[in-house]
C-alpha cells in the first residue's frame, strides 16, 4: 500500500473520528451527559486521534518524494508513538473510570507512567495545534510543582512528590481532566458545530453581505463593513483567528482598494475579529469557562457582556472613522462591491438558528440544548434551497470543520488544566493575588493596571480561552479583594486577555490578517494595538462604572453609563488618533483626553463637565475647522 493509500485511509479516520465528536456531542445535549471522567477523557480520546491522524497524514502526503529517508521514518514513527499512548492513557481514563473513582484519587505506579505519556502527547499535539507558549507554560508550573520548595518565600511550597504531581495532573478532576476540558467537551463543542453549520449553510456570508450593504457608502465603509462584520461573525466563530480567516479575505481587499494602506487594513481587521469574541449571544469558548467558574449562569454573563462589546465596537468605529478622516479616504461608491438589500432579504432566513438560540436561552434552557435545537434549525433551513442544502458530504465535511475549530479549544483547555491542577496543588493563586494586592499598595487603579499587564504577557500566543482560564485563576482573586464584584473582575481579564490577541510580539490575530493582507506582522500588530488602545480603556469603564453591566441597577443608570462610556471612547479616539472633523493640535488632543478621563468617572457631576468640556470641543472644531490638505492623500 502506497503513501497515498494511506493517506486516503486516515481522512476516513478523520471523518469518522469528527463524526463521532460531533454526534457524541449532539447525543448527550439531548439526552443528557454522562460522568465528568467518561464525558472529558472520550473527548480528549478523539481530539488526539483526529490531532495526530491529521499530522500522519500531512506527514505522508509532504514527504511522498522521500518517503524512505530516516528523519521521514521516525517523524513518522513518532506521530504513531504519540497517537498510540495518548488513546491507551486517555482510554485508561475512560474504560477504567469507576475503579479510578473508587481509589479516591490513589495513583497506581502504572498510572505514573501514563500520565507522562499523556502529558508529553498533549504537549507535542499542542505544539503541532496552537504553538509553544501554552507548553512552556505549562512545564513551567510541573516544575514548580515539584521544585518549588527550594524557591524563596513567598513562591516557596512544602514540596510534592511526582507520584502527588502525577495524580494531581492525570487522575480526577483537578488537571488535564478537569473543569475546562468539561467546558469544551459540553457547551463549546455544541456551539462550535453550530457555528461551522451556518458558516457551511451561508449564513456567514449573509452576515458580511449585510455588514457590507449597511457601511458602503460611509466614509471609510470597507473598514466599517469590517467591524460590523467581525461583530456579527462573532456570534457565529467566537474565537480571533478565525474571525480573520473568514471575514479578512472579504474585506482587506475592500479596505486596500478604498485607499487603506495594507497593514492598516490589517491592523483594522484584527482588532474587528478580536473583539468577535465578546459579542453576544455565542460569544468564544471563554464566556462558557467563566460561566464555570463564577458559577453563574452563561445568559447572566452574555447580558453583562452585550454593552460592554458595544462600547468595544463603537469605540473602534470611531477609530476607523477618524484614521478615514486623517488619510481622506472617501466613501465606497462602487456599486459592483455593495451587495444589494433584496439579495440579503432573500437569503436572510439562514439566520433562524441565531433566534432559536437565544429564544432558547431566554427560556431558561441549557447552552446544550440551545445549540442542539439549533443546529436542527439549521439543518432544516438549508433545505430550503438546493445551494445550501445539506447533503451527506456536507454534513461530513461541516463535522470536520468544526472539529477542525474544536481542537485548539480542546487541546488548550486541557494544556490549562495541567496549570490550574498545579496552581490549586500549591496554592500558587492566592500567593499571586496576594503579591499584585502588595505591589498594588492597595491601589484600585495600579492594581487594574498591574493587573492587564500581567494578562497581556501570560496571554501572549495563547487562545483567548486558555489565557483566561490562567489570569482568572491567578488575577482576577486580586480585584475581588480590592473590592471589584465577581463578575466584573473576570470580564476585565477577559478583556485584557483577548487583547493579547493583538499584543506584540505574538499577536495571533495580527498575524493571521498580514497573511491576507501581505503586509508586516510587527507592524500590523503594532498598528492594531494603536486601533484597540481606546478600547483597552473599556474594562475600566465597567470596573468604575459596573452598571454598564446592567446588572440590579435602573434603566437609567445603565442608559447615563452606557452613553458616558462610549463618549469616553470617542474622546479618547480623538486623542489618540490626532483628528476630530479635521486635524487636532496638541491642546485640542489634551482637552479631549482629559474629557475621556472624566467620562471614566460614575460620578453624575463630573460626567456634567466632561459633557460640557466635549461640547465646546465639538463647536470649537465645527468652527475652526478648514479642508484636509492636499498633501493628506490616500495611500496605499
């Protein structure tokens, strides 16, 4: 048998693999799920097949030429090693769950033995999926737990032995099998296949051609169209990069075109497609996780979440709007490039599934069960015309789409659960709580600020999912003893978490739209942090003024803070891009950020005077204001 043979071999693997993730997940949101160890280990028992089956069969097909050489033989050998003791390791865990649960998390030499195994499977499937950060990571914190007595105090712990690491890590519910694994075996696999179904139906296409149609014949609409788009292609991917893959090639050209230099285009779109994973009612994997762990319920956060990613949105609309402004970049007038409203009326009942989501959701429903009914919407939909219909190879081929965006999520959450087993082992959090609170002095503010930055540097290069699930273990504790409620606490680390996405040097984001707009990853990267640096300031907004939360508060009050908010954000756009109606001088950039500053504040009388200082900005500029110079063209 050829390597070709082979290959065709394991894509039926890989399909039947997918297919069995998927219906694993489709059966147990209807009828129920099974035991926390079963449920988690054939989960990660099919995610590794399906990781380590796609590597042997990339391996096969790329070094056909060579198929004999050594280094071919053992990479190849490897891949086998590594699949194999991953199945017998999480199989383990899966066939032999009710005598494991019966030692009470005894570990058996033999288990020993399989936790390094599994261990060194996940991190080579993680090396292969989402990259090195997430391993060093997470070695970092096997280490610590068992080298960390010999630290200085405070970092020091009583010490453990591999056998009580090993157990902590393999066995029960407190490490690679623990709660976010649980997350994406159930709610994030659920939603996942729902969102691979409507990007497969076409109703991710309706969503841009609406998005585009909606800001085409704004001023700087391609840019427009690509916030909106990623906003509302957020509900359907929930994660940065993917928001970029699918929106990116649509509407990078678009801003090229209109006159955007590339690695602003880029640097536009990632930002876009980062905020995607805030944006209600799908939001990203993340939102799940926090549901887990603030034990709340996920409609409670997807409510306190929807008016902060507005703010988030609008905020960076004015960003775009201002830098169309600074570049003179005139509205898209091609009438070829702006899709017409019958088109996307007529194909606009592909979006039934989102309203049966969240009329499911309304109703008290599970997550689960949402996107169960959901994704029967769905299905059924698309037969309403023949293009979108489902045909057996479609289902198949949505199967391995989704498992294709469920694997990183898995394999990341699995990585994480290694660091929280440690972290809960050696009481870590609590001594990092307690060192951000000391550094802090007891300072709110340098403790938010302390606080972001260290979500931004333990977040680099990880999915948006796994930097949370680490700063909401080790950080978030800090601002609830300063005093910030529960709720509030995770979503400011969400948000400084997600932004790592876009953070120099690795911003996973930034690098996926210099892919599609041949543009510098640096440079995109640093251009996306100036495009998202008002938005950075969001998490302050609700941490200082929760009622943007919308949570026991009047309607009132949410109306006033949400209004300040994005005022704030405007004002602090205008700052920091230089341009209002036209160019700012310096003292005008000045007066605008010190208005931003007082928007920040929940107190009514200061939000007064920043309304009456933004008043006489906004008159002051409309007066003054002259025609852009020539010189200030549109570049490309």
């Amino acid at each position: 048998m050829g390597d070709s043979a082979y290959a065709k071999a394991l894509s039926l693997v890989i399909s039947i693999t997918a297919v069995i993730l998927v219906g694993l997940t489709l059966y147990t949101a209807f009828f129920g799920v099974y035991p926390d160890g079963i449920q988690r280990s054939a989960h990660l028992l099919l995610v590794m097949i399906l990781v380590f089956s796609m590597s042997l069969k990339a391996t096969l097909l790329r070094d056909t030429d060579n198929a004999q050489g050594p280094a071919v033989l053992i990479r190849q050998a490897w891949i086998i090693l590594m699949l194999v003791g991953s199945v017998i390791a999480t199989g383990h865990q899966l066939f032999n769950f009710d005598a494991i649960n019966n030692r009470y998390g005894s570990i058996t030499q033999y288990e020993i033995y399989f936790g390094a195994i599994l261990v060194i499977a996940l991190f080579d499937a993680c090396r292969r999926t989402i990259g090195w950060p997430i391993i060093l990571l997470a070695s970092i914190f096997i280490l610590y737990g068992l080298f960390g007595s010999y630290l200085p105090a405070p970092l020091a712990h009583r010490g453990y032995s591999l056998q009580r690491v090993a157990s902590q890590i393999y066995l029960g519910g407190g490490g690679i099998f623990g709660t976010p694994l649980g997350v994406s075996a159930t709610f994030v696999t659920g939603v996942v296949v729902l969102g691979a179904l409507l990007e497969k139906t076409g109703a991710g296409q309706v969503l841009m051609d609406f998005a585009t149609a909606l800001t085409g014949r704004m001023r700087g609409g391609p840019a427009k169209a690509a916030v909106v788009g990623s906003s509302l292609m957020g509900m359907i991917s929930g994660t940065a990069v993917a928001n970029v893959l699918t929106t990116g090639p649509i509407s990078i050209p678009l801003m090229r075109k209109s006159g955007y230099r590339k690695e602003a285009a880029g640097a536009i779109e990632a930002v876009s497609s980062t905020g995607g994973q805030l944006m209600p009612p799908v939001m990203g994997a993340a939102a799940f996780i926090m549901a887990e762990f603030t034990e709340t319920s996920y409609l409670t956060i997807a409510k306190a979440a929807f008016l902060p990613a507005v703010i988030f949105y609008a905020v960076l609309l004015a960003m775009v709007h201002f830098e169309a402004i600074k570049r003179n970049i005139p509205a898209l007038r091609d009438a070829d490039s702006i899709t017409e409203w019958g088109s996307i009326l007529k194909h606009s009942y592909l979006l039934i599934p989102l309203p049966v989501f969240v009329s499911m959701l309304l109703n008290g429903n599970s997550i689960m069960l949402s996107s169960f009914w959901a994704i029967v919407a769905s299905t059924m939909v698309s037969y309403l015309n023949r293009a979108t219909a489902l045909t057996p190879r479609r289902i198949v081929d949505t199967c391995i789409a989704a498992t294709n965006a469920v694997i990183p999520v898995a394999l990341a959450c699995a990585a994480a659960g290694v660091i929280i087993g440690i972290i809960t082992l050696t009481g870590i959090g609590l001594k990092f709580s307690t060192l951000v609170v000391a550094f802090s002095g007891g300072s709110l503010p340098l403790a938010l600020v302390l606080t972001m930055l260290t979500c931004l540097v333990l977040g680099m290069g990880l999915p948006t999912a796994a930097a949370y699930i680490l700063v909401a273990t080790l950080v978030a504790p800090a601002l609830v003893d300063l005093g910030v409620s529960l709720l509030a606490a995770h979503l400011f680390v969400l948000y400084s978490a997600m932004l790592s996405s876009i953070t120099p040097p690795v911003a996973l984001a930034a690098y996926a739209a210099a892919s599609i707009a041949n543009g510098n990853p640096l440079k995109i990267a640093v251009l996306s942090c100036k495009f998202g640096m008002a938005a950075f300031a969001v998490p302050y907004f609700f941490v200082y003024d929760p009622a943007i939360l919308g949570l026991e508060v009047t309607w009132v009050q949410i109306t006033l803070s949400f209004v300040t908010a994005i005022l704030g954000g405007i004002c602090a756009s205008a700052a920091l891009m230089g341009y209002f109606t036209d160019r700012l001088s310096m003292v005008k950039r000045l007066i605008f950020a010190i208005a931003a500053i007082f928007f920040m504040n929940s107190d009514w009388r200061i939000d007064l005077a920043a309304f009456a200082i933004l008043a006489a900005l906004v008159y002051w500029t409309s007066r003054r204001a002259t025609p852009l110079a020539k010189t200030e063209t549109k570049t490309g």
